[in-house]
C-alpha cells in the first residue's frame, strides 16, 4: 500500500497544474487513496496546501482524529501553526474537542503540546478547562513556563493545585520530595529517596495509567518498581510484588509480543536471583537454600532460577552449621559445595579448595576472597554476605588470620548490608566481638555502640518515643534510631 508521504509527494506534483479541471480530477483520486491508506504518525507536512488537501482527505471523510494527530504532530513548525490559527471557528473548536482525549492516552513529551501556549485565546476558556482537567504536574509546570498569558496561567495554577493535594492525600501527607543532603545513606542510594523515587514509580504503574493494562510497558515498570523495592531494603514487598506481577504475567502474556516476553522473562531471572536468595537467607537462615528453591517451584514455577547463587545458600547452610556446631569435616563439605559453583562459574575464584585447608590461606587467596566480597555487595548481596561469613568461619577454625585492613573491609561490609536491612544476621555480638580486636579504637566504639543500643532500647521505649518525640527519628545524628526502628517496622529486630 502506498505511504502517506508519497501522496503527499504527488500532490505537490499536480498543486502546480495549471488546469484546474486536470487538478480536480488527479485530487480526487488522490483523496480516495489518502482515505485507504493507514496513519503515519511521523508525516512530515512540508507545504500548508496539504493541510487543506489531507482535511479534505482525511476530516471530511470519517478520520478526523487521523487529521488531527497529524496536526499536533507538526505543530511545532510555524506556518502549520499559522495554518491553525487562521483556521474557522468550527475546526478549532473541533480540534479543542480532540484534545482532552488525545492527552490522556497520550505520553507525549511536554515540548509537543506548547502549541497550547500559542493558539490560546480568552473565548477558549471553557474547552482549555476540559483540556487542563487531563494534565500531569509535568505538563503543567512546563506550559505554566512557556506563558505570561494570566488566564491560563490561572487555569494551570488551579490545575497544578489539585495535582498536588492529591498527590499529598495519597501518600499519607509524607513528604516524598529528594533531600538535599542525604541522612540515610545505603548500598543502593539515600533510603528516603529511594523509597520516594519509588512510591512515584508504584504511581505510574496503576493500570488506569495505561490503554492496555496487560501491555509490555507495564509489566516492564512493575519489574522495575519491583527491583526498587529490593533497593529499599523491603525484600517481603518486593517479593509480593513479583509474585503478582507473575501470576499476571502468566494469564495475559498472550498479549505480549515474542521479543517483549523475552525480555520480560529476562527481567524476571535478573531480579529474582536477587530477591529470593536475600529474602531465604533473612528469614530462613539455617535452611535459607531449602527455602529459596521452595519459593521459585510454588510461586515461579515457569522460571529458570540461577542455580549456581542458589548454591551459595547451599554452602551458607554448611558455613552456619559450622558457627554453631563443632563439626570435625565442615570444610570438606564446604569444599564439595564450592565445586558445584565452579562447574557454572569457572572464571572465579574458588571459594575454598584443599590447598587453602591443608596449608593455610595465602596472602593472594585472602585478596582474591575480599576483592570477591566487594564485587559483589551491591550486585547479588546473598553472595558476598557468604563470603564474609566463610572467613569469619576460617578464622575461627584457625585456617587464616585475619589482619587490620580485612577485619575493617569486613565490618564495613557488614554495616553497609545493616543500613540496607536491619537485621541481626549483619549485624550482631558473634561478629563484632570476633572483629573488635582487630579494628581501630573508632570503629569498634561505632560497633559497640550499635550493639548496646540495639540491645537496649526497647519495644516500649520506642513507641513512646515515637508517640512523644518523633523529632527523634528526623535528627541527622540518629541514624541508629532509625536504623532500629526499620528493623523493628520491618519484623527483623
């Protein structure tokens, strides 16, 4: 079928007859293959004459919003906005008439409806009213920059208003807003601004924000809201949120293109081999492997899960029994667990081999395990917290020594995985007391600290600060308190 623009082409081509009656003629051919011929949003007007010749085409012919669209979309070049403002009376207040419709289903960018700006009139108060009623705070705060025209200006005030105490009213009268000197810093970012950046995300994913409430953008965004709840620190929401995104996913991908359900599929594997291990491992410590394998097969069947950072839960089982058990051969099985992940990942290093057993860890050995735990604090948490936990184990069953700079390397690893989630598996006496000898005087007062208050301030005593002095918990100097009290909302202390 032929293209929208190559009509356009021929029309210029017979606009020049000079034979009015030939003009005709050629034009009304042209006018029934224009009303045959499916939409291209990117057409390209490049002479005012084809506005009049795609009205007469498209408008007149049961397609006005066709016409329409290709009107906003190149409204940005002056003589079609001349072309619109000279229009009659009925074709403006028409397209006036479109507009609320095309905004709301629209995700335009704000810089393609300044035309809003330019042909506003007085005498259009009452349709511009329909308009504002459909626009965004971004919509609004960039047209409200564009005009000094009072009316409007009032009109977009009053809307921009609204937008705002409803958005207040929905999130509870918090303030969501970025800090300017972040107080609570973690692996992933200031948490209070994580947790806004994503209460907005959780906003836009509202199926009542899209015209397919099953579409591939969509699911893409929970996935993401999903991974940001991870980021947060709130991994029992996260995982909720995936396993409803999941269910979801399974009763209306049909409706998903091949390449998306691949890519959604993808997204699925890459967050899910984060959230599931951390989730088993706070919850289920001592059978944080069990678990975790118990929630892929009862909530996320279909999907392949990554076995080899599954396995490292494996081998935490054995490094947790070995903490609290004085079993004679728990490196051996540490050993032959350690294997498995090689079989899958031969380009790192072992966690634990015979050599390291039989002669003691070499100074090149402990690097590659602390450079290991580094790399991948932030990426798969689960892992590096292993490998922390296996040196600690090491160094309890006399096969290395831990110096100054590991002991330090550890305990701020340790800290950081606590400012993400409180919990006492991070943070607690066995670690600190095993580490305290070996730190300097200001790290150990820290971790001290930490651990008097945690093992001092009560349920009660919360409550009542909350209660009597919630200024508490806002103090830049509290990061403890608050720390404590995320621990403790979120059923971890």
């Amino acid at each position: 079928m032929q293209r929208f623009q190559d009509i356009l082409s021929e029309y210029q081509d017979i606009y020049k007859n000079p034979d009015l009656f030939g003009f005709w003629e050629c034009e009304f051919a042209l006018r029934r293959l224009a009303r045959e011929t499916d939409l291209n949003a990117a057409l390209l007007i490049k002479e005012v004459s084809e506005l009049d010749f795609l009205m007469r085409s498209l408008y007149f012919a049961g397609r006005p919003h066709d016409f329409f669209i290709i009107l906003i979309n190149n409204l940005h070049i002056h003589p079609v906005l001349q072309w619109l403002q000279k229009a009659p009376g009925w074709l403006q207040k028409a397209f006036l008439s479109f507009l609320p419709w095309y905004i709301s289903q629209q995700n335009d960018d704000a810089q393609k409806l300044q035309f809003l700006v330019s042909i506003y009139q007085d005498s259009y108060q009452d349709a511009y009213q329909a308009i504002a009623n459909v626009l965004n705070l971004d919509l609004c705060s960039y047209l409200l920059s564009r005009t000094a025209n009072p009316q409007l200006r009032t009109l977009l005030r009053n809307r921009e208003e609204q937008l705002l105490k409803e958005k207040s009213e929905a999130v509870y009268g918090i303030r969501l807003e970025a800090v300017r000197n972040p107080i609570f810093a973690t692996l992933y970012g200031d948490k209070f601004e994580l947790l806004g950046d994503t209460f907005e995300l959780m906003h836009l994913t509202d199926s009542r924000n899209f015209q397919d409430p099953y579409c591939a953008e969509r699911f893409q965004l929970l996935l993401r809201a999903g991974e940001m709840l991870f980021d947060c620190g709130l991994l029992e929401d996260c995982l909720i949120n995936l396993e409803d995104t999941y269910e979801a996913y399974q009763k209306n991908n049909r409706l998903v293109e091949s390449l998306e359900d691949v890519k959604i599929y993808r997204q699925f594997f890459k967050i899910l081999r984060r959230v599931i291990p951390c989730y088993a491992l706070l919850y289920k410590p001592n059978s944080a492997w069990t678990r975790a394998i118990e929630i892929y097969n009862q909530f996320f069947s279909r999907l392949e899960a990554d076995l080899p950072s599954l396995q490292y839960l494996n081998v935490y089982e054995s490094i947790a029994a070995g903490q609290q058990l004085d079993a004679q051969h728990i490196g051996l099985e540490i050993i032959y667990k350690s294997i498995k992940i090689q079989d899958f990942r031969s380009g790192e290093p072992p966690l634990l081999c015979v050599e390291d057993i039989d002669s003691g860890f070499s100074q090149e050995r402990l690097r590659q395990l602390q450079q290991l735990f580094r790399e991948k604090l932030s990426i798969l948490p689960h892992e590096a917290f292993t490998i922390m936990e296996l040196l600690r184990l090491l160094q309890l069953r006399g096969y290395l020594e831990l110096d100054n700079k590991l002991a330090k390397a550890l305990l701020t690893a340790y800290m950081q995985l606590w400012k993400w989630v409180p919990s006492r598996l991070f943070i607690n006496r066995s670690i600190i007391e095993q580490l305290s000898s070996k730190l300097d005087d200001s790290s150990r007062l820290d971790a001290e600290r930490l651990l008097s208050s945690l093992d001092n301030y009560s349920d009660e005593t919360m409550s009542n600060d909350l209660l009597t002095r919630p200024e508490l918990f806002r103090k830049r100097s509290e990061n403890i308190r608050r720390e404590i009290f995320i621990g403790k909302f979120l059923g971890l202390l």
